[in-house]
C-alpha cells in the first residue's frame, strides 16, 4: 500500500513538472538586451536563495530520519544547547546571500531602471549579441520614439518622427534604442513585451516611460514582409475589464530597410488619426471584447496628439477640483449668512 502510494505520489509531481515543458518561457527567451539583463536578475537571484532553501529542506528531512523514534543508533545529547559552528553556519551564510542580493538589487535598480536611457554600453553589447553582424553593423542606432495609448482593450501607437500611427501593431529597427512614452486614454492598464523587458503601467492623466532594444531580428514565418503571427508578444499585463486578455500586439524587429518601407506603407493608409478617430476607435463595431482589435494604420496624426490624451484627464481634474473648492466656499458663505441672521 505504502509503495503504491508513493508510486502515486511521485507520477503526479512529474505531471507537475512536465506541464512547463509544453511552450517557450519567454521571459527567459529574451531577445533585447534588457531583457537579458533581467532573466540574468531573476535566474541569480533565485540561485542564491536556492542556497538557503534547499540545505534547510535537506535538512529537515535528514534530521527527521535520524532521530525517528526507532533509531535506537543515534546520539542522544539532552544537555546539548549550543554549537558555534552551526551558529557561523546558520547565521553567516544567509547573511552573505542577503549582502550579495542587496548588492544586485541596488545595482540593477539603476542599471534598469525604465526610465534610464539606453546607454552606449548596452548598444554596444545588443550589438554584439546579433547574430546576424552584417545586419547589426548597419543599424543607425539613432534611438526612435514611440508613443504608446492604452484605449479599451487596444493599443495605439504613434511614430511622432515619422508622423504615423498603427493599432496594435508596432515595428523596431534592430539594436536601436527605442523610447516609449507611455499613457492611457482609459483605466490603467501595463505595457508588457515579456522577450524584450520589463512591463511599465499606462496611467490616464500622465506620462510614463520605458526604453528597450531588440538584439535580433524577430522570428518570421518564412514569407516575405511582416506577417499577423511574427514577431514578439506583447500584452497587457493589467487587469483593465471584460476584453483584458485579447489586448494583445505584435513586436517586429527589422532591419532599417525594412523599417522605412514599412513607414512608406503605412503613409500609403487612407485614414488619419486625429482626437474624434481617437475617440470613434472606442465605438468601432470592431472594438469587441471578445477579438482583438484588428491591426490599423494611419498615414498622418494630428499634431501633439498624445499630449492632448494627456491633458484632457488634467483639465477634467482642475476643473473637478474648482468645482469642488467653489462648493466649498459657497457652503462656508452660506453657514455665514446663517449665523448673522441668528445673532440679529
């Protein structure tokens, strides 16, 4: 019975296990040098922790074993209440991981901080992680600008250099930085492309930032262009409403070449995108929970649009906010006016 038991026991841990080796981890699949920075963070740091947690587990199980109640073999020491070696051990060791994580996250805090530029070392370094080299010596490495709107379930992003817009879709040129601006025409949401960084949260009202660079190319489906299914995944990490897990895009990284013909395509786009498209993307028929937004270009943009997305939610809150000391006042004059008529 014991036997079967443990029999038992042990095909349900490897089911366990096995259930991670069905897919990509992509966070340690990183193909940006960020990213690579932080898989190397994550996988260290749990190595270092693993040197306390695994001795104590051991241990728990082998003192367990030693002093059962049937081993008559095993030392008894009732009196025994101090040993120095197990007091160096117990307490020098996990003090040393503790200096060594203290010493990484206080490095890496500013090293990867989000809002911290791309520097000329981590280019240099993208660079050399390419495996392509003859793509990665003709990159302009001119960091390019993207900014990023979280709309209902969608995103939109605006090329400010290249006056051009898309939904749901954006393209890098290889080992260039790339500066988002990040906000939100709705809730708040999080900018996440898990192979090349860390996720960033977009906030209606301001602005934040994340800078990335992509070492490779991305994959493709071995057709020419740019295909639905290529690319990096990027996702909202936020709980945002009922369409949260279909806010999904893709994440191209291409040559330069291939980066200003894209441009030249999406200028070739019909529509332009101004504030009232802005808003009629939120009523589009095809805005619906339950599919992701198709992928939309838009050949222009209205001038300081995402500035616009922005202070439209500040102005709402000055005003909120005169409105309310208005209230107040008027409240105070009245409780004023109430007592002088008492006191006559």
């Amino acid at each position: 019975m014991r036997q079967t038991f443990l029999a038992v026991l042990s095909l349900c841990a490897m089911a366990v296990l096995l259930t991670g080796c069905g897919g990509d981890i992509v966070i340690f699949n990183s193909k940006g040098q960020i990213g690579i920075e932080q898989r190397d963070l994550i996988i260290i740091s749990f190595v270092l922790m693993l040197l306390v947690v695994i001795p104590a587990i051991f241990m728990t199980f082998y003192f367990g074993w030693k002093y059962r109640q049937g081993n008559g073999s095993a030392e008894y020491l009732p009196q025994w209440a101090h040993s120095t070696k197990i007091e160096i051990v117990v307490w020098g060791v996990p003090i040393l991981i503790i200096c060594a994580l203290a010493y990484l996250a206080g490095t890496t805090s500013y090293s990867l901080d989000p809002y911290r530029p791309i520097s000329a070392e981590k280019i240099a370094q993208s660079v050399e992680n390419n495996p392509d080299q003859a793509v990665a010596n003709q990159a302009k490495k001119e960091p390019v600008t993207i900014q990023v709107v979280a709309e209902q379930w969608k995103w939109v992003f605006i090329y400010p250099e290249q006056n051009i817009a898309t939904v749901n879709e954006i393209v890098l040129p290889v080992n260039t930085p790339i500066n988002f601006r990040i906000t939100s025409n709705s809730v708040m949401n999080s900018f996440f492309i898990p192979q090349l960084g860390g996720q960033v949260y977009a906030m209606a009202g301001m602005q934040t930032q994340l800078h990335l660079i992509a070492d490779e190319l991305s994959d493709r489906d071995g057709k020419p262009g740019i295909g639905p299914d290529d690319g990096y995944r990027g996702i909202s990490a936020n709980y945002s409403g009922y369409g949260f897990s279909n806010m999904r895009f893709r994440a191209h990284s291409v040559t330069d070449a291939e980066f200003d013909a894209w441009v030249n395509q999406v200028k070739t786009s019909p529509q332009a995108l101004d504030m009232a498209k802005l808003r009629a993307l939120r009523d589009d028929p095809k805005n619906r929970p339950h599919h992701p937004h198709p992928v939309t270009y838009f050949s222009s943009v209205e001038p300081n649009l995402f500035k616009v997305v922005i202070d439209q939610y500040m102005a709402a809150q000055h005003n909120h906010t005169a409105s309310q000391a208005s209230h107040a006042n008027g409240h105070a004059a009245g409780e004023g006016s109430h007592t002088a008529v008492v006191e006559e």
